[in-house]
C-alpha cells in the first residue's frame, strides 16, 4: 500500500490556464524507493526565462534533458515520472513569458531533474538491486565500517548529483539569468528512503540534503522523525543541494531497520510547517484522524490533499510520499491508527484538552527585549554546566583541532621526536636484513632479498666471536704469565741478598721458555694490531664493511619500507637489538612528551573556543530550545535549559502554569519523537 499527497498553489488565467505556482517535485513510491524534493522558491528564486523551447514539448522534454548525460534513459517508469514532473510547464508552453508569475524558478527545475537524476540511477544501475545492495552492507563487518560505506555512498551522490544536475542544466539552458547576488542556481531538498522490505522487517537507506523531512510511524512510538532538519539557529538551511560554481553540498546517507508493521513516508515542510500544527503531536493526530475517516489509502491521500489546500497556503506546496509495511490491508492500519490515536487522547489530551489548539508556551513568553535579556541571563547562569560544555567542546572540536597552532614547546618536543627516531632508523637501516628476518610471518615484508644478507651477518659474528676469545686468550695468557714472572721473583726476593752466584742456583727458571713463547706470541698480535698487518682482523672488518654495505643497498631498494619496520621496532612487534634497545626508549619518551603537550594543548583549545562559542551561541540556544525546538541539542542539555526556563516563568500566572504543563507533554512525546535524531534508536 502506498499514497502520496501533492498540492500546489495555482492561479487561473482569464482564458482559463491553470497556472502552478509550487517547487516542490512531484512525489515518488515504488517498489525500492519513497521521495519527496521541495525546490526553494526564496534561496533559489532566479526565474528562467531563456529555457531550451524544446523543455515545453512531451515528446522532446527527456531528450533535452539527458542528451549526451545517459545514454539509457526510455524506461517506461522514467518517462511517465519526468513528463508528469512537468505537467505544470505544459500548461504554459503559450503564455510563459507573458507574465512573470508564469515564468518558473530555479527551485522549480531543480526538484524535478534533481528526482529523476536519483530515479535514473536506481532504475538502470545493476548496484541498487535492492537485495543485492543491502546484502552487500550487511557484509561490512562492524557499525564503523558500515558508516564508512554510507559515507563513500553519500559521496557518490554528492558528485552524481552536481555533475549530472550541472549538465542537465546545460542541455536545458538554465543560465544563471538575474543579476541578484547570493541566490541559490537550481537550489532543492532532497528526501529519498531507499528500502528492502525483509520477512519481519523493512530496511532503508535515507539519502537527504536540506529540511524535507523522512518520518517513519508505528503503534507504539507513533510518529518519529528520522534525520534532522539541516538548519543553522537562524532558521536558516545550511545545506541543500545547489548548481553554483564556487559552492558545494552534502548528500547524507543513514541506514535504518524497522520492524514491521511500520509507514515510511518523506514529507516537504509545507506539510509539517503549517501554522496549524504547534508541535509534531499535532501533525501525527492529523495523518491518525485523517487514516481513521477514511477506506482506503488513496481517500487518505485525497483528504490529505483537501487538509493542506485550505491550511497548507503558508507554502506554494505539501508534498507526501508514503508507504505502508506489514498490514494486511489498509482497515488493519487504520485500527492501529485508532489504537494510537486512543494513546494520544488518554495520554496527552485528557491532561490538556486544548493542548494542541492554543500555543500557551508562546503566549506565556515575555517581550522580543525581557526575553533577550532572559535567554542571555539563562546561559550565565548555564556557564558551569557540565552537559552544556561537553555539548560546546563537541560543537568546536573539529574546527578547533583543524586550526590549531603548536606552541613553541610541542614544536620542540615534535622535533626532538623526530631527531629521536633518526639514530634508530640508521642502527636498522645497518641492520636492516636482521630486522626484516625477526619481523612476524604476515607484515607484508619481503625477505627473500634479506636472507643471504642475513647468512653474511651470521658470518660475521662467528668472526667476531672467534677474534673476541682470541683477545680473552691473550688476556689470559698474559696474566698467567705475569702470575708466573711474579711467583719467581718472589722467589728470588726470599733469597735476599746473595752471598755467592750459586744462591740462585736453587731456583727453578723453567717457566721463563713458556713465559717467553707466550709474551712473544702476544706481542707479535700487538705489533700486527700496530702495524696493520693482521689478516684475520683485516679479513673481519673486509667482511663487516661488506655485510654493512649490502644492508645499505638492501635498505636503499626499501626505502619507503624502512619508515614501517622502524615503527614496528618502536611498538615492539619486530624485537630490537641490545643497541637499540636505549633508542626505542628514548623515541617512545620523546613521542609520550608531544602526546601528553598535544592533549594539553587541545584541551585548553577546546574549552577555551567552547566557552566562546557558548558565549556567542548560548542565549540563541536558549531561545531555540523555548521555541519547541531541540533538533540538535542533546537531552541533558534541553532539559538543563527547559529547567531554567521553568524556573524563569511566572509561576502565579495561569498562563504559566499551563504553558509549564504545554512543555512538559510535548517534552514527554518529544522522547520518541526525536529518538533516532538523537541516536537512541
């Protein structure tokens, strides 16, 4: 079951044409997709008056627009789509240029190629199969890589968007006509759920820039706005989809599951902005006692029509774009809509019966000039609340951290860091084949090339080893030696002075041959140390200078590996060597010196902005949340703040007392209301 809603502010001519008057495109439901796009008449208010003639012409409309962009664009569903798109062209291919009224906005053309750009793409491209689509999303394997993939998605339709709307514009010679500076070229919302209906359940995928609105509906949360509006405190939108050359936009991507039985629908705001509806509650009770009247899904749909034509006139359109999951048939929605529309009445209006016809909150409120000073008095008095600078630092952070300067301190220790590194990477880079051969199996390293380098340096410290113990021997035998000489001298002292040459004859000067060969054998080391002339060192340090040199060319070839094997000695994953071991200290000191300045330095960055953004934000903030309106101000925040404002209304006034009693139901509906704008799906 599906409907839609589509109303237009026309006016008739003397001769009889119907003139329309709305941007807002021509609502869509099918089987994979719900859209809705509401062109802006203000931001975008540029009247073209030199359109392709060709764009006036049924048969020539899809020609003229996607020549030479697609090169498939007959599919049945496309054409019936774009030619109704621009019925309201048709109409005034004869008197166009007669009046200015007759002549369409940019906002006008921009809703409609903008729908069928996305249309197209889901029609012919074999990736958006539905079943295929959101297998494949399902596959990512946690919440981080799944937002990444919406995100890559809603880069793709970013650039789609643009490019194609660009050069659709350009076949239709939509030119930028009026000498009125900062007006939007083809300015348009965009509201789209791209869905796959499951067993039990139906999941989507919202692609949306600016204030449309999706909701989705069930029995029990009742009626829930999935993405929030995209508006600055002014009231003004800060992103929707434009064709100016110096200017960009974001298309964002949400993926939703909802368990069935649920209503999906896209809304533009000349349905939810009404003056009628004081809040969202009064919006839901609408679309309930309209379900509640009515038969079928397409007399919900006429009626609705009829509601927004007498109270929709505060915009040129209303549009809807809904459908229906997991009900039987539409008398089984409706008694849900009853059941729902019972929970209102008990829950909400029994407590106020004029609840949602008299704007008490409004008419409890002080002067435009008290209630400046009272807003601006609430946020002094918010100044130390913990909730309002968590929400102020969230709000500055990333512009902050993009912006800030290092002080000279973190400079410092930024370059000591790197200096620290450098002695480190030479001790790997001489060793660069031993350090490749202790990295684990699966770092991605080659070590083919490294193990013949890896054999010389074994080599090489058996070499060392062997030249090491000669030098012990050596010590050794010297101080054996020495032992030797000192054992006979002493001997020679306990004889004193002699009486006769043959005194001595006692003594035994055996040792003196050994202590000879064993002193010469030093010497003659020592003496080729001296001399230069030992081979076997000489042969060692040929072989060192060699082994040195082929890890140099080794580490050359892998130059960009290096920086990767220095970081995985670093953290530990490839062990270092006893030399390197004091450098991987003092790298890891240095680098925990630039993070521990880093962190100070954000954190007074952050809250020294955040307190300025409060300063300049807060009371505006303030007035924001007073108006009803929490869209991105987290909970703890907007009850911090609707405390305070309790706190500053007059509590002897009956008014009061009920504006108090106004805020505190529509706070309590606000709870599933906005659940999945706050992320507590």
């Amino acid at each position: 079951m599906e409907l839609t809603v589509y109303r237009q502010s026309s006016k008739t001519r003397p001769d009889g044409t119907v003139v329309y008057k709305g941007e807002d495109a021509l609502p869509y439901v099918d089987g994979q997709l719900i859209m809705a796009a509401d062109g802006l008449g203000g931001a975008a208010a540029i009247r073209h008056q030199k359109i392709a003639p060709e764009l006036f012409s049924e048969d020539k409309l899809l020609d003229t627009l996607f020549n030479g962009v697609y090169n498939d664009y007959n599919n049945d569903i496309l054409v019936k789509y774009v030619t109704d798109s621009f019925f309201e062209l048709f109409a005034v291919k004869d008197c166009y240029t007669d009046n200015v009224n007759n002549i369409k906005k940019s906002g006008y053309f921009a809703s409609r190629i903008v729908t069928a750009i996305l249309l197209h793409d889901f029609l012919t491209n074999p990736v958006f199969k539905p079943e295929v689509f959101f297998d494949a999303l399902a596959k990512e394997e946690n919440e981080d890589e799944r937002k990444k993939a919406l995100g890559r998605l809603g880069d793709y339709f970013s650039d789609k968007i643009r490019s194609d709307l660009r050069s659709i514009a350009k076949n239709a010679n939509l030119v930028y006509e009026s000498s009125y500076s900062g007006l939007a070229l083809l300015g348009t919302t965009l509201c789209a759920a791209y869905y796959h209906e499951l067993k039990d359940a139906v999941e989507a995928i919202y692609i949306t820039a600016g204030d449309s609105r999706p909701y989705v509906w069930n029995v029990t949360d009742g009626l829930s706005q999935i993405v929030a509006d995209e508006e600055g405190d002014d009231g003004g939108m800060t992103n929707y989809i434009k064709a100016n050359d110096d200017e960009s936009f974001r298309i964002n991507c949400r993926y939703m599951r909802f368990n069935k039985p649920c209503v999906l629908f896209c809304a533009s705001d000349g349905c939810f902005d009404s003056g009628y509806f004081i809040a969202p509650m009064a919006f839901e009770k609408l679309l309930l006692e309209t379900a509640c009247k009515c038969v079928s899904e397409e007399e919900m749909g006429k009626q609705l029509t009829e509601f927004f034509t007498e109270y929709g006139r505060h915009d040129d359109s209303s549009t809807i774009a809904m459908k229906f999951f997991g009900y039987r048939d539409f008398s089984a929605f409706r008694n849900e809509a009853q059941k729902r529309l019972d929970v209102i009445k008990k829950e909400y209006i029994s407590k106020m019966p004029d609840l949602l016809e008299n704007d008490y909150i409004s008419d409890s409120e002080k002067s435009p000039d008290e209630k400046k000073k009272m807003y601006a008095e609430i946020k002094e008095s918010l100044n130390g609340s913990k909730a309002v600078q968590n929400f102020c630092c969230t709000a500055v952070r990333d512009s902050v951290l993009a912006d800030m300067q290092d002080s000279d301190e973190l400079k410092a220790a930024k370059e000591a860091a790197e200096k620290a590194v450098a002695p480190l990477a030479d001790e790997i880079r001489r060793n660069y084949a031993e350090y490749l051969m202790r990295a684990p199996e699966g770092s991605g390293f080659d070590t083919k090339s490294a193990e013949q380098v890896a054999e010389m340096g074994e080599g090489c410290r058996v070499q060392f080893e062997s030249y090491i113990k000669q030098l012990e021997q050596h010590k050794n035998s010297v101080g054996e030696t020495a032992k030797q000489l000192n054992s006979l001298i002493e001997q020679i002292s306990g004889i004193g002075v002699p009486d006769s040459i043959d005194d001595y004859r006692a003594v035994t000067f055996s040792e003196l041959k050994s202590c000879e060969a064993s002193m010469n054998s030093t010497l003659d080391f020592l003496v080729s140390l001296k001399e230069g002339s030992n081979i076997s060192i000489n042969n060692m340090l040929k072989r060192k200078d060699e082994y040195l040199r082929q890890n140099r060319k080794l580490a050359e070839k892998s130059e960009n590996q290096l920086d990767r094997l220095c970081e995985l000695v670093i953290d530990g994953t490839v062990p270092a060597s006893k030399e390197a071991s004091a450098m991987v200290k003092a790298v890891k000191d240095s680098r925990e010196k630039v993070k521990e300045l880093s962190d100070k330095s954000a954190a007074e960055a952050v809250a020294k902005a955040a307190a300025e953004y409060w300063n300049s934000n807060g009371a505006a903030i303030v007035e924001k949340a007073a108006n009803g309106n929490i869209t991105g101000i987290p909970e703890d925040v907007a009850a911090e703040i609707n405390a305070a404002l309790e706190a500053a209304a007059s509590e002897d006034s009956e008014t009061a007392e009920k504006a108090k009693l106004q805020r505190e139901l529509f706070g309590k509906y606000n709870k599933n209301y906005s659940k999945y704008m706050r992320g507590d799906e």
